[in-house]
C-alpha cells in the first residue's frame, strides 16, 4: 500500500507556538499489541491517519546521542535507504533537527523481521513528521494535530502570591503572565495584596483534550485594593484588536507601572527607609524591583535617551526624557543593552539594559525613579492618560459585547 493511499483522514491546521515542549519523559520503547478480537466488525486503527491495523505500533523517546539510523537500523532498514531517507529530508525536515527527549512513533511490518515502514516525528504537541519508506520508495510529509479552542472561565483569591493561586487551585499558571500584560499599564502585580481576587474568561488550546496554551483572554475582571479593575478584548475595524475597560478607554497608557515583566517588589519609594550600604536612615525617592541578574529591563514609556553612563552610586544606569514633564532613571545595572546611549529614541517596552547589582547595591535588582516638572515622585500614585478609545463608530458594538461578556462573567461568579 503507497503512503498516499495509507493517509485517510489527515487534517491540517497550520498553527505556529513557538516554545512548546513535548510532553514525552520516557525513554523506553514500548510496542502495542492488538487486543482479544470482539463479536462484530472492529473499527479500523490509526495513528497520525495512517490506517495501522496491519502493523505493530512502536513507540519511544529520542535519547542522548542518538540518531535516526541508530532507531531504523534496529528494525532491519538497509544503510542505502536511510541515506535516501537522510538526503530527501533536507527539503522538508532535515533529519539532522531530530532532537534529543522528543517521542516518536514506529509503524513496523507484522512479519518475522518486523521492519519499520513508517518513522514518525513528533517536533511538539502539535506539529509531526511522518517518514515513509519501503523498498527505494521514500516519502516525507508535514502534519498537525487539528487544535480544539475550548471557552474557559476561572476565578481565585489570592492568599499569597498569585502564582501559588493558581497552583494552589489547579489553573493554568500562564493566566499569571496573561493578567500581568493585560493590566500592565495599571495595576502593579508586585503590590498584590492578600484578598485581591480575579474572575477570568479565555479561550484555551487544547489537543487531544491536553491544554497547550491560551489563545486568547477575553475578559478579566480583577479586584485589587478593594477596587475593580475591568479587561475586554476588542476588535476595531482599523486600529486592530486591544483591551478595553468598561467605560471603552484603552488599558494602554503613556508609562507601565514596572521596568520589569516579572519579578518581585523589594523597597518602594519613601521619605525615609534605613540604607542596606550607608547604614543611615536616608530618604529613597525610588522603587526597587528584585529580580534575578540579566533579568531586561524596560523603558516605561516613549522617550529619547538623555544620559547612559556609569556613576558610583547608581552604577550601571540610563535616564531618559519622555516629554516636557516626565523623565525616568534606571540604576545599577549589570550592563546597558547594546545601541542605548544618548541621542537614541526608544519605545516603550524596549529593552534598555539588564538587572545587576553595580554601584551602591547589596544585590541584583533595578533602582526605578520617576521625574515630574523637576521632582522625584512615587510613579504609582500618577494618573495617565489612556490610548486611543474605542471609537464612535464602534461603541454601540462594543456596549452590546460588553453585556454579554458580563452576563457570562456574572453567572458563573462564586456566591
């Protein structure tokens, strides 16, 4: 039988995730075997469409070292084919990207010799290679498996982290970074408090009933300080999609409340705080963001660069100014990042330099100091104002989307 007549029912979704590891951990090779024969016509068998009732099903784990031939050549496929196998791949998968951890699946004759037909290639949770080869035929074929996008709905409370929430309440720990982006522009996610909660809707990606990713969050509700902080995500005709609070204002603004996507909160800004080095009480007109050394840094807003230098207490740092009214500092880097120096037009979120410790600082973190009018001030007491809303043309749309995305927020709320 051809490999074109074994294929029955492929379907194709051609999707791009990029970072998705297989789910595989073993490193056995394991071999199924039909089941006791049942009264009535059994259903046909297959794996990646291929139709394998007349084969023996072998399947197992890429391990250190190891090589295509090193798999085939264990299941009786001459050297001459393999290298035909070898030399056709290059223009589909070259064989040479097979990596070590990945599982794949063997299609092998029912026969005393049991040699392999079929060699299949599982690069991630959804993209395939199946290799194909009999005689001097060889064929090489790109597949996916189809993606189900399935509507899900969560809520938490937050006790002391929001990770361990969703750990805690068996969630997607994902949904963490998703709200942090979402919301970036204002709340700060390193000043959670205990009791803050979320009510979340996403579209989740799933194959063969596993999660895989989120596609998309719809809608967030997230209560923090005791006040309610709305997301909806909508599409307008020609500015794109972007998220949106109830009153139809962009989430986007002119500043983000960190320089940092993750990390944690150390030292905020204050009049009066015990310095870790000087050992005096001092004011410290700046908030300190813990991370880990190398952790990017980014610029919270538009603006040109002013100063990108060294000093010894700031250290490694970069100034830059946003407009007549706001200017922003960034101390002890490890490193500036490469172009940044003064002259230089950057946006928000580009990365500026890197987490360190230089100057007067007892570990890795980025010293963050706000500017207005000439004085430093606490930037998460600042209001800004919103990007572009949602413009007239859309609103009736987007006040009819808005109830109905409430209604299913608010019906599948906890009492």
């Amino acid at each position: 039988m051809t490999f074109y007549k074994q294929l029955i029912h492929t379907t194709i979704f051609v999707i791009f995730l990029a970072g998705i590891v297989s789910c595989g951990t073993g490193n056995e090779e394991t071999t199924f075997s039909d089941g006791d024969s049942v009264e009535g016509t059994k259903a046909p068998s297959f794996e990646y469409g291929i139709e394998t009732d007349s084969f023996s099903v072998i399947q197992g784990v890429i391990k250190k070292n190891e090589f295509l031939s090193d798999i085939l050549l264990r299941y009786n496929v001459p050297y001459g084919l393999i290298h035909k196998i070898s030399e056709k791949s290059k223009d589909v998968y070259d064989v040479r990207r097979l990596g070590r951890g990945k599982n794949y699946t063997l299609l092998c004759a029912k026969d005393s010799l049991s040699t392999a037909r079929y060699f299949i290639y599982q690069a991630n949770e959804i993209d395939y290679v199946i290799y194909y080869f009999q005689g001097d035929s060889v064929d090489i074929k790109l597949g996916a498996k189809p993606i189900t996008l399935v509507e899900q709905l969560k809520e938490g409370v937050i006790k002391s982290s929001l990770y361990n929430t969703l750990i805690d309440s068996n969630q997607n720990v994902l949904l963490a970074f998703e709200m942090a982006d979402i919301f970036a522009w204002t709340i700060d996610f390193y000043r959670l408090q205990p009791g803050d909660k979320y009510t979340i809707l996403y579209t989740e990606m799933q194959v063969e009933n596993k999660c895989i990713g989120i596609k998309r969050v719809n809608a967030v509700v997230f209560n923090h300080e005791g006040k309610d902080f709305r997301a909806y995500y909508y599409k307008q005709d020609s500015t794109g999609a972007d998220y949106f609070d109830e009153e139809a204002q962009s989430l986007r603004k002119a500043f983000l409340k960190s320089p940092l996507k993750y990390s944690r909160l150390s030292s905020a800004f204050t009049q009066r705080r015990f310095h870790p080095v000087q050992k005096r009480w001092k004011a410290h007109l700046g908030t300190d963001y813990a991370a880990p050394s190398g952790t990017p840094i980014m610029s919270t807003g538009d603006g040109v660069i002013t100063e990108a230098s060294h000093k010894a207490f700031n250290g490694n740092y970069v100034k830059i100014r946003h407009n007549s009214v706001y200017n922003t500092q960034y101390l002890h880097m490890s490193r500036i990042a490469k172009g940044i120096k003064p002259g230089v037009y950057v946006k928000q979120g580009d990365v500026i330099g890197y987490v360190g410790s230089t100057g007067l600082a007892t570990g890795p973190h980025v010293c963050y100091r706000f500017w207005k009018n000439g004085s430093q001030v606490n930037h998460l007491h600042e209001e800004f104002p919103p990007s572009e809303p949602i413009q007239e043309k859309n609103m009736a749309d987007f006040k009819e989307y808005l109830i109905k995305v409430d209604s299913s927020l608010q019906n599948n709320l906890s009492p």
